[in-house]
C-alpha cells in the first residue's frame, strides 16, 4: 500500500446520501481521515431532502386530515365538525422535520470528524478530485452519488404544472385534478397525499398492474385498495404528450398495445417513471470507471469497480433503488476500506409503499419463488381475522409467507396492512437467520397484536391457521 502521506485524505465519500453519509461516519469511526463531498446546502441527499423523509411528513398529516374531515373518527366516539386544510402549515411542518434531519447529519460529521467539502465532485485520475474549485486527494474514494428522477421523453418539468416527485411534494394549493404517470411506489404515494386531501388522482400506469416488481397477489389487492378509496386507474396505457397552456396541462393517452388516443385535463401532472444513476459530470472517463450496460458504476461483491481504491455504493450501483439498502452498502463499504469484512445480504432487503394500507415485502414474490425454487407452500391470513385489526377498525389486508416445500426456509413474505412496513422487520430478521416457516409459527407472538398475523400465515405454510 502507497504511504498514506501523500494523500490528503484517506477516504473521500462522494455525496451524502443515505449512502453516502453513512460511508463517511463508518470509515471516520473506523480511524480513517475522511472526507465527503455533497454540492446540496444540506446533507441527506434525495432522501432527507426531496424524498423519503417530506414525503413521510406529508403522508402522515394528510392521513390525519382524512381521519378528521372523512367521519372515520364518529364510530369510535370522536365527533368533528369543521375541520380545515391550512397546506401551508402542513408545508411548514414537512420542512421543519427535514431541517432537523438534515441539521443532525451535519451534527454527526462534525462529532465524527468528517470534512464536509461543498461543491459538485469531478474525477482527475483515479486518486485525485475536483471538489468546486479546490482539488484533493484520496487513497480510496467512494462514489455515492444516487440517483435523479428518469425524464419522460416529450415531456417538460416545469415545476408548476407538470412536477417530478420534488415538485409534487410542495404544491402550493390542492389540485382539482392530479394525472400521476407512473404506477410504481412514488406515484402510488404522492398520488394518495394529494387525493386525501381532495384532488381528484388518475394514476396512468404503461404495464397491466401497478407496482412493478411486486408479488402479483399483492398488486392486484392493493388495486382494488387504492380505488376503493377513489384514485382512478387506466392500466396498459401509454402516456404520449403532455400539452400545457396556463395553468392547466392536456395529457394525451394511448392503450399500450396500440389504438385509439384520448386526452385527460389536469392542473397538475406528476412524472413518476422512475430513476436513474446520477454520473453525469463525475467524469468517469478520467478514473477509468466502468459502467453496466445499464449506465451504473459495474462493482463487484464487495462494491469496489474496476480501479483498485474506487468504490460504488447506493442507486448509483446495481440493485434496488432504496435508501436502506444505501446505508447497509455504506457501512459495508467502509468496512471493506477499513480491512474488514463488510458484507450485505442483498437478498433480504426490504421493500415498503407507504400508502394506506402500507404494502410491504421482502425476499421473493410467488412467481419468482417458483420460478427459482420449484415447489413452494404459501400461507396466508387476512386482517378480517385479526383481533387488533378488527378492534381498531384496520382490518384492509393480509399476510404471505411463501416457504421452500421440501426445506420450509422462508423465501419471501408480503404485508398489506397499516404496520406493513414496521411488520416486514420480523421476517426480514426470520430470514437472515435462515428461519423455516415453522420457527415463526412456533415464536409465540404478543396478543392482541397485528403481529399475530405473521404467526398465523407460517402456521398456514404447513398446516392450518386457528383463526381462520
């Protein structure tokens, strides 16, 4: 190993994500001098910024302003009259939490000793970087960069009538009508934020279902979910314009096999097709960076690319887009740097929309299971049949377990339910210790919980649930 003298620091973090961030206080607290660069005001990246975080904020009131305005409190006893929408302190209160968030990551650099270098980060060879106007040295550099909403071609963001998910998360008034482009996780929850707070929601969605990826029980029950509570769905559908003329926007519409167009009226549309990695003015080239045929930094198991000392983490590497997944590849990383062994599970990683009901899942849906495994056992158990559920009136959803027919090891689980995304913990945990069906049926579960659901779908891989 070169002496570490003669660079300035010994590990540089580009960008402070969640991955990122995470990077940089791990390899600080493993003794190394380090350093991150983020052009941002604040840290946190997309998440904290324009992402999981204001987007939670304003879930979460409009979920309250629902509960409020909607009557859903009478039954319970709770009667209120002339409730009202003030946006602007629901806005206001969004931006506090995010400013906390972002303030405590910038408390942490500082007890850790990271150097926060301000400025947009160029590559000059494979240990040198250009920062804004200075250049530093490294002898391991992280890229960790994440990623930036993928375009629509034909389509202009304006930020005012056609928004990205940054925009939709601080429009200033309600609209009457919302066209959300894309039916997967970003759409589904910004597109309910504005619905229960009274626009009208039309999600537009290119495949036959919503939410991608996911188990297709799963999709089709949070369909019916989600227009039950009024959102309008036009499934196998292509968006082939978008015209604007004032305030208000024409969205011109074709099936997806082909046929006939149509046009909707909207006074706000949301483009919501997804991401991409963000690698444009990092100037690869000059570090000798390879890249997937994807347009991702190509890495290897343990995240380093092809130049020895530069390493890839988060939505700017292959994988899932998610910021969990971000910060457990941060601190493997720096792990990695450090001379230890840091390793991440990537399949276990959980995924979570967090509408209402949320929708949770991890490791496998059926298809894959089958597709991977052959011969597989599901249990399943509704919320109608769970006695907290029932209690609270909560009682949307239901729980998957999906095992291994000959072994019994759980291969994937899959929660429509208000805790979902608190929920899936247990079985991501279940996995990573290689559990079977019967090792969650047979750990005895707090009553009366929405826990209890869980137990009750292993109890349904190999036998019978008691409830049902």
């Amino acid at each position: 190993m070169a002496d570490q003298q003669q660079y300035d620091y010994d590990v540089l973090v580009i960008g402070a994500g969640p991955g990122g961030y995470v990077a940089a206080i791990r390899a600080a607290q493993l003794g190394l001098k380090t350093a991150c660069a983020e052009s941002r005001e604040t840290l946190g990246g997309t998440c904290l910024n324009v992402g999981c975080i204001p987007s939670k904020a304003l879930l979460h009131a409009s979920e309250l302003f629902e509960e409020a305005t909607g009557g859903h409190l009478a039954k319970f006893g709770v009667d209120i009259q002339g409730a009202t929408l003030n946006l602007d302190q629901m806005h206001a209160e969004k931006a506090k939490a995010v400013k906390e968030l972002t303030g405590g990551i910038e408390f942490l650099f500082k007890k850790n000793k990271v150097t926060w270098l301000k400025g947009r980060a160029a590559f000059q060879n494979d240990h040198s970087v250009q920062v804004g106007d200075q250049t530093v040295t490294a002898r391991d550099i992280v890229i960790a960069t994440g990623s930036s909403v993928t375009p629509l071609t034909g389509v202009e963001i304006d930020q005012k009538v056609v928004v990205d998910s940054t925009g939709a998360l601080a429009l200033p008034k309600v609209p009457e009508h919302l066209v959300v482009i894309g039916g997967g996780v970003i759409g589904l929850e910004l597109g309910s934020v504005w619905r229960r707070l009274g626009a009208k929601v039309t999600v537009v969605e290119y495949v036959d279902q919503i939410l991608p990826g996911f188990d297709g029980e799963v999709r089709r029950e949070a369909g019916k979910l989600f227009k039950k509570q009024g959102m309008e769905f036009l499934l196998s559908t292509k968006v082939t314009g978008v015209t604007v003329d004032g305030d208000r926007a024409t969205v011109s519409v074709e099936p997806a096999a082909g046929g006939e167009a149509t046009t909707l009226d909207a006074d706000a549309v949301l483009v919501a097709i997804g991401r991409k990695p963000n690698i444009d003015g990092l100037n690869l080239d000059a570090a000798g960076v390879k890249l997937t045929d994807r347009g991702q930094v190509a890495i290897d198991h343990d995240f380093a690319t092809n130049v020895d000392g530069i390493w890839a983490i988060g939505d700017v590497a292959p994988g899932l887009m998610l910021a969990h997944k971000a910060e457990d590849e941060g601190i493997a990383v720096a792990e990695n740097i450090a001379g230890q062994t840091g390793i991440v599970n990537h399949d276990i990683i959980p995924s979570v929309v967090y509408t209402t009901p949320e929708i949770a899942g991890v490791g496998l849906s059926e298809e894959a299971a089958k597709e991977k495994v052959g011969e597989i056992k599901v249990g399943k158990f509704p919320f109608a049949a769970n006695s907290r559920a029932k209690t609270n009136r909560d009682t949307d959803g239901f729980v998957k377990v999906i095992a291994d027919a000959k072994t019994d090891r759980v291969l994937g689980a899959w929660i429509i339910s208000s805790l979902a995304g608190t929920m899936i913990a247990q079985v991501a945990q279940a996995m990573e210790f290689g559990a079977t069906s019967e090792d969650i049926a047979y750990t005895c579960h707090a009553h009366p919980t929405h826990s209890e659901a869980i137990k009750e779908a292993a109890m349904g891989v190999t036998g019978k649930p008691i409830h049902v």
